[in-house]
C-alpha cells in the first residue's frame, strides 16, 4: 500500500473521475477572461451609448441650474429631484447591465458548462496547514500567477502610457475650446485607452486560460492504481468477473449437454469437432444446432451421442462449415441447407435399414 501511495499520477483522467471534480467544484476556469470580455464590451457600450448618457446629464444639469431658484431646499425636494433623474438613467444604463451580466455568464458556461455545487465555499481546513500554505506559495501555479500579473501590469502601463502619449499634441488646442468639447475629447480618450487595454487583457486571459486547462488537467491525474481501483467499483473486480464468466460457461456448457440427447446427428471431422443437429419437419423451418465443440467437449458431445444410439457422421467440411458459422440454438443457414440434408437423408436410411 506504501508504494500504492507515491505512485506517479501519469494517466489522464477517466471521465468518472473528471464528474467527481466537477462535482467538487473544480473546474478550468479563468477570472481574467471574464474581466477581459467585460471590460472590452462595457468600453464599446459606453462608447455607443455614451452621447446618450451625455445629453441626459446636460439635460438634468441645465434642469437644475434653471431651477435652483425656485426649488425649496428640503429632504422632499431633493429626493424627487433625484429619484426622478436617477430613474432615467436606469432606465438608459439598465439594458447595458443586463447585456454584460449576460455576458459575464456565458463566458462562465462556456469554459466550464453549467455547474452547482456548494463544495467550493465549504470550510477547508487543510488551508491553514503552513506546509501546504508553503508549498502552495512556491508552486508552479504561484509562479505562473506571478509572472502573469506581472507581465499584465507592464503591458496594460505600457498601452495606456503610449495611447495618452500620443494624444498629447491635441491637449494644447483644448485649452481653447469649451468645456463640452474638452469633456467629450477626456471622455473619448478615456475610452480608446480603456478598449485598447481591453484587448490587451483579453490576449493574456486567453493565455491564463489555456494555463488553467493545463493545470486543471494535470491535478486530476491518475495513477495506475487509482483507475485500477476505480474500475474495481464500478465494474468490480476483474477475478470475480472471470468466475461469473466461467460459472456462466459451465451453466450453458451443461444446458448443451443435455440437449444432445434430443440431436438426430453428430457431425464430425472426425477428432477435433462435434456438431450435433436436431430436425424435426413438423415443427422446425431448417435443422438447429443443440450443441457444438472442440477437442475435449467434442469427445464428451460423441460419447453422450453413443450411449444415446445418435448417429456420428464424419463430414470434415461441413463439421468445419458448422462450427464456425452456427451458434448454438440458431438454424443452419441456406448455403448447408444440401450437405446438411444429404447428411440427414443417409441417416434415415441408416435407421430404416436397422428397423
């Protein structure tokens, strides 16, 4: 059992195995997919909906401004006020929020397909063992996180960093416009950046997916021994099974014996083969195979023919014809239908003769 215990785990899973860890909530999943795919189409819905959104703030701003005098300044007012503003721009955002929520699920189902499970927000309390702490903090996996986060840090600075650079020229003739122009110039840069970052993400969350595949499949290896003992409960063991097997066999073997009795001949060839045919006009479309055997079962189907005054008629082809191409209790087919009645006709004539 000691050496059961550190066997490599080599095998790909079996998919009784990949159930359970789905079950268990283990999944390949990546987070950063997710926010790559969100943060890339909140940046084109914002985008597209932004003059909307803007033209409601100037409406609600000019409102305000317009109104101000005349407004009584107590709670009642001003929760009108804004419930009314607010409202509206619920109604305006809400599609938006529907549609990434929406989003944000589909790309769950799609990596992993629909999943409930209640396992991943148990109580563990192997997290607080301090080696496994350490080991988890020196892992493969910890150092890939690291590289990761790193390398998505750099890129996403370094993105944002050339795009404001090289808006810089147009910063100076702002000076001279509106606030209107300037906030819409902000407000679209903010974008360009925030998208371009966007699809910065969504290439390293493909790569952080394609890890988690990796690292999913490798902790829900097998060894040998674990799909051993796996196929032991659920197929059971391979030794019972062969005694099922074998008991199956001699329970059938023992059937075929007792129907040789009833054979009208036994087909030979003549040392290694026994056919035994049982044909009865009145109640039988062709003749049947009650029995058939080599080598010692077919000494054993001759000797019962003996002591029961059957007829062994040595025929090497047909023997041969027989054995391979009938199973026992099936009919003889079409093509031995002559060799097989020519054999059945001699042995008719042999039982006239001694009656």
């Amino acid at each position: 059992m000691a050496e059961e215990s550190f066997q490599e785990r080599t095998e790909q899973a079996t998919p009784r195995r990949r159930q359970k860890a789905r079950e268990e909530g283990k999944v390949a999943r990546s987070l950063e997919l997710n926010s790559a795919v969100i943060l890339c189409l909140g940046a084109v819905t914002l985008y597209l909906m932004g003059p909307a959104l803007v033209k409601q703030l100037q409406q609600f701003m000019i409102f305000v401004f317009n109104e101000a005098p005349k407004m009584k300044a107590d709670y009642d007012t001003l929760v009108s006020l804004l419930s009314s503003r607010i409202l509206t721009f619920l109604l305006l955002l809400g599609p938006m929020l529907m549609v990434l929520a929406l989003v944000a699920y589909g790309i769950n189902v799609l990596q992993v397909g629909f999943i409930i499970s209640g396992k991943p927000i148990e109580p563990k309390f192997d997290v607080l063992n301090v080696a496994n702490g350490i080991k988890r903090i020196f892992s493969i996996r910890s150092l890939v996180e690291l590289i990761r986060d790193s390398v998505k840090l750099i890129v996403i600075g370094f993105v944002g960093y050339k795009v404001i650079v090289s808006q810089v020229d147009t910063y100076y003739l702002l000076a001279d416009n509106s606030v209107s122009v300037f906030a819409g110039a902000m407000g679209t840069l903010a974008l360009k950046t925030t998208l371009q970052i966007g699809v910065v993400m969504l290439l390293l969350a493909l790569f952080d997916y394609g890890f988690q595949r990796f690292d999913y499949e490798k902790s829900i290896r097998m060894s040998k021994q674990e799909i051993l003992d796996e196929y032991k409960d659920t197929e059971g063991s391979p030794q019972i099974k062969a005694r099922i097997r074998q008991i199956q066999r001699e329970m059938s073997r023992k059937r075929m014996m007792q129907n040789i009795p009833k054979a009208n001949v036994v087909i030979t060839n003549p040392t290694h083969l026994a056919v035994a045919l049982k044909y009865n006009p009145d109640e039988m479309s062709a003749p049947m195979v009650v029995a058939k055997g080599e080598r010692l079962i077919a000494e054993r189907i001759k000797e019962i023919a003996r002591e029961n005054d059957i007829p062994i008629v040595e025929n090497r082809p047909l023997a041969r014809a027989l054995f391979n191409m009938c199973e026992i209790g099936s009919y003889v087919p079409a093509n031995l239908y002559r060799a097989v009645a020519e054999v059945l006709a001699y042995v008719y004539r042999l039982k006239g003769a001694k009656v």
